[in-house]
C-alpha cells in the first residue's frame, strides 16, 4: 500500500479494527457513499452487504485499482473525483456516508456533510482523534469550540472507539477515531437566522479567553448587551466556552428578535 501513499491517506490494516467497523455499520440494501476508498479494502465488505456503493475517489492510481477490482460488478460505481465536488443532491436516494478522511481535509468534510445533510441518513467516519475531541466536546471543556456548536446544532453524534496509530499504513502521528452521526431531521433548537447564530459563535470564539459581553462588543453595543445578559439570566463574567449551544441559540433569537 505504500507505493501508492499519497494526498495524505493512511489506509486501516489491522483486521480487529476492520471487523470492528464492520459490525457497527448499518448499510443492509441501503445506498452506500464511500469517501476515499484506497484500494478498496473497505470497498470489498461495504458491496456486499449495500444496495448500491459509490466510491469516491481522487488518486488516479486507486481510481484504476477499484476499476479493475469491480469490474462486472453492477452495485459498485467508482468516481475519480474530489469529494467535496461531487454534488449528493444530484442522488435519488439517501445515502449512508463512509469514510476514512485524510487529517489535512476533516474541516472541509464536516462543512461538506452538513450541505448535503438532507441527503444523508447516517454517517460513519474516521478523524483523527483530537479532531473528534473537539466535535463532541460538551461545553465548559477545553476542547469546546465553534465546531463543536456548528455539527452539533445539525447532528448527534456517537464516538464509537479510538483507533491507534500503528493500525495504519503508513504510520501517522497521531489516534483516529471512529464516530457515527446523524443529522437531525427536525432541528433541537428553533433560530431562525442559523447564519446570525453561527456568527455571533464565532466571534466569541475568536476570542475565547475574553469574557463574552466583551468578545461580543464587536457586533453590538454595550448597553444593548448589558440588556441581553441581563434578560437571559447570563453571568456577565462568563467566558464563551462556559456558554451552552442552547444558550447561544437564546442569544441568536434575543437579537433576532428586535
């Protein structure tokens, strides 16, 4: 596997973990979406038991591999594409996600999975495991942050396992974690303008060691915000990683509002 290594894949080669995966996957007669197939290792279970299986694959070389490896099989189709430009909107169906993803590009497929959330049933996916932290964390924790509050305002998410480093090949520098998420079909809180609370987030954020009256300052006036605090019961000394996403989503609506 290493002569093909590129594009920053490491590829699951300890079988305890493959058939650890597997038994957790949910795809009997479902339409499957695999991003990053490599060679196909994952492929290989995914055909069996899937209606259909998409693979979505970048490198030429391992485009060639599926092809060739598939090849006479009707339910696998294979795509030499970036994922991130291949439009799931464009299915009939919904589609369980799979995935291994490369470290550098996790962001991107979390903000690829919410645009097409409508058209996804559940997801099973791989990050590294510091990148999983951070989506899961709960408020009040060090790893909570914007990302947390943005994937969790759409999904629900379940850490399945940790995965070590010398599970795969080539050897990276860090864990993987294997997590299961599912977008929420009717949303947990009712804001309007999801694009004002995602802003409001982020700009408190982007100061997180800052009180949040004071990270907030940018956006709007003090004595308006004094109101707010006041109104919606907040300590005004509290920092924004103290601040529950429900509690920014009462923050969002508050401004909404006027």
């Amino acid at each position: 596997m290493k002569q093909y290594h590129s594009l920053g894949q490491v590829f699951l080669e300890d079988k305890r973990y493959i058939d650890s995966i597997c038994s957790c996957l949910d795809i009997t007669n479902k339409a499957v979406l695999e991003i990053g197939p490599g060679a196909g290792v994952m492929s290989s279970f995914l055909s069996k038991n899937a209606k259909k299986l998409y693979c979505v694959e970048l490198d030429k070389r391992f485009f060639k591999l599926l092809k060739d490896k598939f090849k006479g099989n009707p339910k696998v189709i294979i795509i030499n594409l970036d994922i991130c430009k291949y439009r799931l909107d464009e299915n009939n169906e919904n589609l369980v996600v799979f995935g291994n993803v490369p470290y550098q590009i996790s962001k991107n497929i979390v903000n690829y999975l919410v645009k097409y959330r409508n058209n996804i049933d559940d997801v099973y996916i791989m990050f590294q495991k510091e990148f999983v932290n951070k989506l899961t964390a709960e408020h009040k924790s060090k790893e909570y942050n914007f990302l947390s509050c943005f994937i969790q305002y759409y999904a629900e998410l379940e850490k399945l396992f940790d995965i070590p480093a010398k599970a795969f090949s080539p050897l990276p520098k860090v864990d993987s974690s294997f997590i299961k998420m599912k977008f929420y079909k009717n949303k947990l809180y009712n804001v309007g303008n999801e694009e004002l609370l995602f802003d409001i987030i982020k700009k408190a954020f982007s100061q997180r060691k800052k009180k949040l009256i004071n990270s907030l300052k940018g956006m709007y006036n003090g004595k308006l915000l004094d109101k707010l605090f006041e109104d919606l019961n907040i300590d005004i000394s509290v920092r924004p990683v103290d601040v529950s996403l429900e509690k920014y989503c009462f923050i969002s609506k508050y401004f909404e509002e006027l």
